[in-house]
C-alpha cells in the first residue's frame, strides 16, 4: 500500500510539468467526508475548546491522569491555554477544508463552494479563528469572551444561510 503511493507520486512528478501537476493535485484531493461530518468531526470539538475558556481558566484546567491518553484536549500534555490556542488556528485551518471541491452535504447537494458568499463566510470564520487564536496567547478570559462572540456570529452567519432550514433537502442551497 504504502510502495503503492510511493510509486505514483514518483511517476506524477516524473511525468506532469509543475503547472498541471499543481492543478492535477488540486482537483484530485480527496474529501472523504461530508460537510456535516467534517463539521462534527473538527469545527464542532475546537470550537468547544475556544468557548470553554470563557467559563473556566484554562490555566487551572488539571491534567488528566494519563494526559497522553485524555480526550479533553484541555487535560492533554498539549492542553491549558495551549489546547486553546491550536484550536483556534485549528479552526482557521479547517476553513481551507470547507473551500475544497468535491465535497458533499449531508442531502448529497455539493457544497456551494461557488457561491461568493460562501468564501466570505469561510473567510469570517477563518478571521474568527486567528482572533480567537491572538486572544489566546493572552491568557486574558476577557478577550477570549469577545473573541468567543467573533466565533459565535461567524459559525451563526453561514448556519443561517445554508443549514437552517426546515426540510434539510434544502441545506448547502
Ligand atoms: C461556510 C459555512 C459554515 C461555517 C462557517 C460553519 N458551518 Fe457548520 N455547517 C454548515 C452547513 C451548511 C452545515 C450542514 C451540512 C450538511 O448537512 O452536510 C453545517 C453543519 C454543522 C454541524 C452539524 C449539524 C447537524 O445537523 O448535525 C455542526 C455541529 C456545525 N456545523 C458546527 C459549526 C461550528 C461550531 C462552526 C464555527 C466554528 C461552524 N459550524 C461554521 C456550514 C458552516
């Protein structure tokens, strides 16, 4: 499997001049998951993260017994202020997923990565994780209730766009 892979990347950067290669890679990259997979899968669990340090400083979070092994982020050898701060640029960086082509929603539409206003969106929230993110490195719980409102009204600004609807055949629309 592994030899297999190895393979055809050496015969694409063998074969292909670097621009279409470039494109080939583009248009080829996989997106296994669907839109509302991905959201409950990576947006969903960080964005938790940014919020819970409104509620409770991340400094006196404790580590789990086997902090290697924990699940709350917060309790992990990587957790406290640190756990925030990577889910914030986490948050930034699942933005690029949502702009990926390819991908469906839930309802088997495409997501609508055409749209002008979807890249906007993707752009608020993408904003929303680098201001959560300089909060962070702040320690500041002030600051991170602000910047938890930036991610609020950025996650809210497309959910009312293209998630809230009544018949969920009308997502991604
Ligand atoms: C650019 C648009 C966009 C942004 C930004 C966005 N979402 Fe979503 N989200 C969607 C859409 C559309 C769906 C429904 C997808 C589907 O049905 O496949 C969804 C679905 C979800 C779901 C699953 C809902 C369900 O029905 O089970 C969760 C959880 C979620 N989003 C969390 C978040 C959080 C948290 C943020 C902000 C940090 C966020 N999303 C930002 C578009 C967005």
């Amino acid at each position: 499997m592994r030899r297999a892979l190895l393979t055809a990347l050496a015969g694409t950067a063998l074969c292909v001049p670097a621009v279409d290669r470039a494109h080939a890679q583009s248009a080829a990259t996989p997106v296994p998951a669907t839109l509302n997979q991905l959201m409950r899968g990576t947006l969903y669990p960080s964005a938790n993260v940014v919020f819970a340090a409104q509620d409770v400083n991340p400094a006196d979070i404790p580590r789990a017994k086997d902090p290697n092994m924990a699940t709350d982020l917060l309790t992990t050898v990587f957790g406290k202020w640190e756990a925030v701060e990577n889910s914030a640029l986490a948050i930034s960086e699942v933005a690029n997923l949502l702009t990926l082509p390819g991908r469906k929603c839930s309802n088997g539409l495409d997501v609508p990565v055409k749209n002008a206003d979807w890249d906007k969106f993707v752009q608020q929230l993408r904003d929303a994780g680098m201001t959560a993110y300089a909060a962070a490195k702040t320690k500041d719980q002030d600051k991170m209730t602000d910047a938890a409102g930036v991610m609020t009204t950025a996650c809210a600004n497309c959910h009312n766009k293209y998630r809230e609807k009544r018949n969920p055949a009308d997502r991604c629309k």
